[in-house]
C-alpha cells in the first residue's frame, strides 16, 4: 500500500525545530517530498540529513518566510522539485519577550512577533493559494495557540495567534470552491519555546498572578514531544480529511480537540426604529448584573 502522500510536494514553514521539524520528518516519512523552511542554513541542513537518512526525500530554503520573495521561493522550489504545492504548514513562531506585556513591550518587539507569527502565515499563503486555486486542490495547516484566548498573558504572541486563527477561517470560506482545504492547530508540546529554567518560572509566575489555573500550569509544565501534535498535521494534509476546513484544532499530547466556532449571546433586543438607545442602567442590567 502506498504512503499517504506519495507523490505530493509539501512547504514546511517553520521546520527546523519543534513542532515543524517533527511535521516535516512526518510527512516525508509519509511519502512527501518537503521544503524545508527556517531562518538559519544549519537547521535547514540538520533537518535534511535525518529526513534522506531515513529514506525519505527532502530540500530547504532558508529565511524568514515572512518576506515575500522567500516565500515566493519556497513555492517556486516546491514545484520545480516535486511538481506541485500539495501542502502547505506553517509552523513558524517565536516566544514572547521574558516579562513582556502591554506595560513593557516595545514596538519592535511587537512588530517582530506578529510578523513571525501572522506576516508569515499570510505571505506563504498568499503565494500558494492561487496554485491551490486553480488547480482545485491542496490543504493548508497553520498553526495556532491557546495563548490566543489571553490567559498566557503577552501581547503580539497571542494576537498574532488569534489573528492566524481568524484568518484561517476567513481563507477556508473563500477557497472552499476551489477544492483547497484550510484549517489549524493549537499544539501543545516540548519544544525550545516551551523548556528551560525561564519558561517554568514564566508559568509559574502566571500561575501566581491568577492568569493560569492549576490544571493549566501543570500541563504547560509536563508537555508532550512534539511528535503527538504532529500526528494530527499529518492527518490534515492527508486525503482522509477531505471533508474537513475551517476548523480550529487542538493536539496536546493525549488530547485532540477543536475550538467551536464563537456564538453570539443575545442579551437584549430594541428596536432602532421606534425607541431610543439603551441607557447606562439599563445595559448593566443585562450585562453587569
């Protein structure tokens, strides 16, 4: 029986360490061939060696996908080597600053995180879609983060998180016609961003300030490796999900879930052509009480 993806080209954003890398040596040990994307040449080249060495084929391109022609050149050796871009996951990210928050973050530090987390996502995509598009296929996976929902504290790391997720949704609904499938995953694993002295401390710090519960801390303390997220990326990128898009998951270790979409609450209703706004009183009626 054939691998899964035998005979597809795959762009691995973000491979040369964590949660990419483990993506990466997935779904070429699956039938791939995959491009290999980090900033630095060393992790492109480290990630190659273990991929050929275990069969499997493999090129890189280094540098941050977040500049256009980067991307563009992930995209264009994609298809030059193997034919076409079937898959695209980005897996692209770099911590929160120690200690930061709105009260210390600058705008460079700000600027830096939403390009690595969200610029990427959408230059990479942007120069893949409409190779998906026309020829009515391909699946994309971005990665997401619980830090989105705010409860680890931080400023562009969880914004650019939750925009990834918004924009994952947004491009799920416009290339749904096109046969392209676009979903994400919030993955919960050991990687550099998530070991070491300063990341327990920075947890455990939440913690004390109230942001985490205790549940919370101890499983951002005791992650899994990187290979139980990387499961479910496989899965996407496979034909067995092809009914699925516009889903938000969530792999940590044992545990595989989704985020629900966001439903409105109704908490009141007037009507604006016969009466008049609502009063402070009356808003805190439905909403502070």
């Amino acid at each position: 029986m054939s691998a899964p993806l035998s005979g597809r080209g795959a762009v691995v954003v973000g491979g040369g360490s964590g949660v990419g890398r483990a993506v990466a040596e997935l779904l070429a040990a699956n039938g791939a061939g995959v491009v290999v994307n980090s900033r630095t040449e060393a992790a492109v080249a480290e990630v190659i060696a273990t991929i050929t060495a275990a069969g499997g084929t493999a090129i890189g391109v280094a540098g941050s996908a977040a500049e256009e022609a980067v991307a563009a050149r992930l995209v264009a050796t994609c298809v030059a080597e193997f034919g076409a871009v079937d898959v695209l996951v980005n897996c692209a990210g770099i911590a929160e600053p120690r200690g930061s928050s709105i009260l210390t973050v600058t705008a460079a530090e700000w600027r830096e995180l939403l390009d690595s987390h969200l610029t990427t996502v959408f230059t990479t995509c942007r120069s893949v879609a409409p190779l998906m598009a026309e020829r009515g296929s391909g699946a994309i996976v971005n990665t997401g983060s619980f830090a989105y929902l705010g409860d680890f504290g931080g400023t562009g790391y969880p914004a650019g998180k939750g925009a990834v997720a918004s924009l994952t949704l947004a491009l799920a609904a416009e290339l749904r016609e096109h046969g392209v499938r676009v979903n994400a995953v919030c993955p919960g694993a050991r990687t550099r961003l998530s070991t070491g002295p300063d990341y327990e401390a920075h947890i455990r710090e939440l913690h004390r300030r109230g942001l985490l519960d205790e549940t919370t801390m101890h499983g951002a303390l005791d992650a899994p490796p990187p290979e139980y997220a990387a499961a479910l990326y496989l899965y996407l990128a496979s034909d067995a999900s092809r009914s699925v898009s516009g889903e938000i998951f969530i792999a940590a270790g044992g545990f595989v879930g989704r985020f629900g979409r966001p439903v409105a609450e109704p908490l009141g209703y007037r009507d604006h052509a016969h009466e008049k706004p609502w009063t402070i009183e009356e808003l805190d009626r439905m909403i502070g009480r």
